[in-house]
C-alpha cells in the first residue's frame, strides 16, 4: 500500500507504485517521476524536489500524487511548506502557472495554456517551418512532443511546454552540417526573430505572441553519419542527443503531414518510426515523467563534435540570477588602479563586463566603453548603462565572433580590461583572448588582466565551478608565447568578483609590439 | 609433428599473453592508451566547428574584403555580426 510523506527535501514514499506519478498542488499540474528512476532508497524511497522548483516552497497548497490517468490517488491533502501562509504559486512574472518539464526546467504547459495563445503557438511554428523549407530549402518537420501529440490524438501533449522542430541535413561531414546550420540561422534571422545558437547543430527562435507573450521554438538539425553505434555502419543523429539505428530514407523522407490541432504540419514519411526512435517501443503508453535515455557514446560524439563553446552559460546566468546583488555597484580597485594608467580620452573594451560595474566607472569617468560578456544577462545590463557604452555578447570560445571583435577593435582601438575574465575561461579560449588582442592593440594600447593566481593555501574561487585559479607563470608564458609583452606584474592580496578578500591576485599590463614589417 | 609443434607454441603465446594482459602494468599502459587515444580523438572531434568557424568567416568576410574598401569593410564588419 502506496503512502507518501511531503517534506522540504522532497516526497518520501513507502512501497512507491511502478507507474509514473504526477504532482498537482491546488489542482494544477506541476511535475511528474518516476519514483524507480528518480527516487534515491533510504529505507522509504525519496523523490527530491527539482532544483528549480525549490525557491517557490514557502506556504500553503492541496498536494496531490495520482496515477496518469488520475484513477489512482495516493496523497491528497493540504501541505504547508516553510513558513508563509499564502497559497504556493509556482508562477511566472506575469503570474501565469509554471510546470517542470522532462529537463527540469520550469515552463508553461499546455495544459494551462488558453486555446488562443496555443494557436498562436501554432501559427507561428507553421510560420517557422515555412521559412525553413522555403526559404532554405531544407526538410524540416514537427518532431518530438508535439508529433507525439498530432500522432496520438491530433492534440498537444498537456504536460508539454514547447514546440520543436527538426530539420534533415544531407551532410555527412559535421564540419559540413555546422555551416548548413550558420546558414539556416542567416535566413531565420532575415525575419528579424531573435535566435540564440545553442550549438553547432541547433538553434533556438524566439517568437513574440500577443501581450508580448514569448513562445521559443527549436530547431535541431538531424543527419546521418558513416560510423558509430548504428546499424548497417552508420548512425543517425537528431539533436538534442538523439542518436542510433533510424534509417532517413526509408522512415523520413519524402516528408508527410500530420494535423495537430486542425493545423497540418509536415512530419517525418513515417511518423510512428520516428517517435519509436525518439521514445522508444513503448511510445503509445503517455508517460508525462519520461525522459531521454541517450547512447552515451553518441552524446560524446555531439558534444566533440558541435558543442563546447556555451558550457558554463547556464550556470554564469544562475549567477547573474541569484547572486548579481552580492556583486558591489562600486568600482573596483582594480578599475581604478587601471584608471591612473590610461588617458582621460582613452576608449576601453570591458572584457567580461559581468554587471556592469567597472564599465559604469570608466563610462563615468568619461571613457568611451564597450562591454563584453557572453550572457545575455550581463548584455541586458550592460546596455542600459548611462554614457558611450556598448554592449555586446561575443563568447570567447567561438573563434569567428572573437575574430569578429578582433577586426572592430582593430579599427576603433581601445585598451582591453578584464577583470577576473581569465580565470573564467579554458586553454581554447584563452587562446582566442590573445589572438584578439594581438590584433586589437597593435596601435599600442595596453590589456591589462587581473586575476585569482595560485598560491598555498588560497582558497578555491567563488563561484565555485566556474572561476580557476591560474599559474601567474604560466598565463606569463602563454602571453609571450602569442607575441604579447608584460610591462607590469604583481601578485597582491585583492578581492574577487564579489570584492571577498583573496590572498593572491594577480595584476598584468600586456601589450603587443608590433610586428616588424619584412624588408624589401 | 609440425602441427603439434605449431599448437604447442600457440599454447605457450597464449599463456603468455594471458599472464601480460593480466599485469597491472600492461592495464595501466593499455588504459592510459585508451584515455589518450580518446583525448585526441575529441580534439579531433572539435576541429570541426573551429573548421565551420573559419571557413564561414572566409566565404563570408575575408573574400568580399578583398576590395579593402574601409566603409565597405565596416559595413561588412556590422552586417557579418548582425547574423551570427
């Protein structure tokens, strides 16, 4: 006999059901596990609340644990978490109910969803897919939850939140399938949506709907590769990490249509074998719990392959999110140590702005700034920061943005400031920071670094995961390597980038001579 | 008898091989051979994007600059970062 325990930690079940279980507080959907595959055993099983559900419980709700179907009930009661005596509302900014989805992230589901803004949903997906098989040419079709949805019954997936599209590439070079994909980007962004490149085989577009509603939608690229873990020696791949024995040509093309909500979208020629691939053989069977189980071998692949120049993105935007307030509004010593060594006129490029707060200083003082960072979230900030700034989104992994930046600073040149931006990044991008600035100050301006150098005893850096201490020795060595000189460096107790106390900071003015010009 | 010679060797390599394979030394090579192996592969792996990477800045940027138009250049500049 199923009984459940509800606790700050999570649910503690005793003799769990086999079956996926669904989670409504107040009578709203709101997650699903299942406890076999989510729960960790402690005598009873316990089912963990998803990290991102955590800051919302603080209250009162009417907790519900039932069957999919909702015949089977084995919790239903009032539940008061913390210490608030309000209602829990698990809701967005605009107070709309928010559900956790396969991968842990909260989003709207459907199933709370007005029919008129699910059509819109739909509408400008239709729009999307026109524009990729128009326009680009390409085979692009409906896939995932919402080809589920259309196969079952011709209905969204309640429990889903978003719409994903693929499309097919002939390529079977990944080297080749990126640049299909930059130039499926280049036409999607023609229509002036705002599209995010999630890797080097997807992109994300974001479509505005009424009430300045956003709806996001997915485009992963799908293709077959000679090799690997498939049948008949070779592997078909759909991103996110999809991969094994699909056969493109008997069960994908020519594509077919399937109707979802009275709209017709185009789908894979077999619909049924795609989303047996996609959820394997029990895919009939509605499990709002499941999530992907992918070949390990083939993530790998994808990740070599088309990943690694977004990595820590999604934690650096948990910073911004959770911990931007513990960041001073000040300047830092370091800006101002910067400050006494440079022209009252001099333009600075604000490497790694963060939030924003030795940008504000230069700018305030009368510098020329143009801040950089790879989130969008320090970008939000950053630009609406009084005085000649300009804010801009370049990730130092991504050789073509740098090499980009590289050729503006060229000509608009400027001193390179980055503080605590090294300690950030790896060899690869490191790499590129030089090569940018190799480029950028060959007018003879200086990049003056500060970071958290290694030393006995010195603590590991906040926050923790995402900043390295580094060998002064080495970044030393690096830098001459790549043709920079350093004119000025020390080692000093400083702060980090919450202006903590460190015991080892390291300080560097670098500059690049330029190279000498061959004799005729 | 040459057959019974051959199988007795063959018998003999195997044992042989079977008492290498079985020392840790010969795992720790095998295994640290693999783990480089694999380091070199996914760099190999990554070449990839830097390739899609170059090449798109190429076809896109460096071939139209040839003119070294500077207006042009900084049109080129803007609109290339416009679409990616």
């Amino acid at each position: 006999m199923t009984s459940a325990e509800i606790t700050a930690e999570g649910i503690w079940l005793t003799d769990p059901p086999n079956e996926p279980v669904m989670v409504h507080f107040d009578g709203r959907y709101l997650w699903s596990f299942t406890p076999a595959r989510d729960g960790a055993r402690q005598g009873r099983v316990l089912v963990s609340w998803p990290g991102n559900l955590v800051r919302f419980l603080d209250g009162v709700t009417r907790l519900r644990l039932q069957s999919v179907d909702g015949e089977t009930v084995w919790f239903d009661a009032e539940h008061r978490f913390g210490t608030s005596t309000d209602r829990v509302a698990v809701v967005n900014r605009a107070g709309e109910p928010l559900s956790v989805d396969k991968v842990g992230h909260l989003g709207r589901a459907f199933l709370e969803t007005p029919d008129e803004i699910k059509r819109e949903i739909l509408v400008a997906t239709q729009e999307v897919l026109t524009v990729l098989r128009e326009e680009t040419g390409v085979d692009a079709y409906l896939c995932y939850g919402a080809l589920l949805g259309a196969v079952r019954n011709g209905k969204m997936i309640g429990h889903d939140s978003d719409v994903d599209l693929c499309f097919y590439s002939h390529k079977t070079t990944p080297v080749d399938i990126i640049r299909e994909s930059y130039r499926v980007e280049r036409i999607v962004r023609t229509k002036g949506w705002t599209v995010t490149r999630m890797s080097g085989g997807d992109i994300k577009v974001v479509r505005v709907l009424s009430g300045e509603r956003k709806c996001h939608i997915d485009i992963f690229g799908a293709f077959t590769i000679p090799g690997g873990h498939g049948e008949g020696g070779r592997t078909f791949y759909q991103f996110g990490n999809r991969s094994g024995s699909f056969d493109a040509e008997a069960d994908l093309l020519p594509l077919g249509t399937v109707t979802l909500e009275g709209l017709e979208f185009p789908a894979p020629k077999n619909p049924e074998a795609m989303l047996a691939f996609v959820y394997g053989p029990h895919w009939k069977v509605p499990d709002p719990s499941f999530v992907h189980r992918d070949n390990p071998i083939g993530v790998v692949r994808l990740n070599g392959w088309f990943r690694g120049f977004r990595d820590d993105l999604p934690a650096w935007n948990d910073v911004y999110d959770q911990r931007a307030g513990d960041v001073p509004r000040a300047a830092s010593d370091f800006a101002r140590w910067v400050a006494e060594q440079i022209g009252p006129e001099d333009k600075i490029a604000d490497l790694g702005a963060g939030t924003g707060r030795d940008t504000r200083y230069f700018a305030k003082t009368g510098h020329a700034v143009r801040a950089i960072d790879f989130s969008r979230r320090s970008f939000a900030r950053t630009r609406r920061i009084a005085g000649e700034v300009r804010a801009d989104q370049t990730m130092f992994n991504e050789l073509r943005r740098v090499l980009v930046l590289g050729a503006r600073l060229a000509r608009n040149p400027r001193h390179l400031y980055a503080r605590h931006l090294i300690g950030c990044l790896d060899a690869e991008a490191r790499t590129n920071l030089y090569r940018l600035a190799s480029v950028a100050l060959r007018g003879g301006q200086a990049m003056f670094l500060e970071f958290q150098a290694t030393a006995p005893g010195a603590p590991v850096p906040q926050p923790v995961g995402l900043v390295r201490r580094l060998d002064a020795d080495l970044i030393a060595a690096e830098i001459t390597a790549a043709g920079g000189r350093i004119d000025y460096r020390e080692t000093v107790v400083g702060a980090d980038m919450f202006d903590d106390p460190d015991p080892a900071v390291c300080r560097m003015r670098v500059t690049w001579p330029a190279p000498k010009k061959e004799s005729k | 008898m040459v057959n019974a010679t051959g199988e007795k060797a063959k018998d003999v390599a195997r044992k042989i091989r079977d008492k290498v394979r079985g020392t840790k030394a010969f795992d720790r090579s095998l295994r640290g051979r693999v783990a480089a192996l694999e380091a070199e592969l996914e760099a190999d792996r990554q070449l990839h994007r830097k390739i899609a990477e170059l090449s798109d800045v190429v076809a896109e940027l460096l071939v139209p600059m040839q003119d070294r138009d500077e207006k042009q250049v900084r049109e080129l500049l803007s609109q290339y970062r416009k679409t990616i």
